[in-house]
C-alpha cells in the first residue's frame, strides 16, 4: 500500500511539474523573454497563449476528473 502511494506521490510531483514548467515557457513566450530565431515575435507570442490556455485548461480538466 505505502508503494502506491509513492507513486501516486511522485505522478503529482511530476504532474504539478510540469504544470509550472509549461506556463513559465508560455509567459516566456508571451513576454518576448524567449524566443525561437527566424520566427516573428508575435508568432511565438501567439504559441505562448496557446500553451498558457492550454495548460490552464488540462489543470482544470484535471482537478474536474479527480
């Protein structure tokens, strides 16, 4: 028992992981911070959103399953 639920641990840590991973590259993005050469700004602001959006989207998907 005390198995799962360091996995269920360790699956969270991961999760919540990557959660602040992806909006700190979507804010990257959106802020002109980071960039990808040989594409214009606003594209890769555009991307930015979309990861945000997207990101916020699964964590409440997520929260709504559990």
């Amino acid at each position: 028992m005390a198995k799962r639920q360091s996995g269920m641990v360790l699956n969270f840590v991961a999760w919540l992981t990557g959660v602040l991973v992806s909006l700190a590259v979507g804010f990257g993005l959106t802020d002109g911070v980071l960039y990808v050469k040989w594409i214009p700004l606003v594209v890769t602001q555009v991307a930015g959103w979309i990861v945000v959006i997207t990101t916020l989207v699964s964590v409440v998907l997520a929260i709504i399953q559990k």
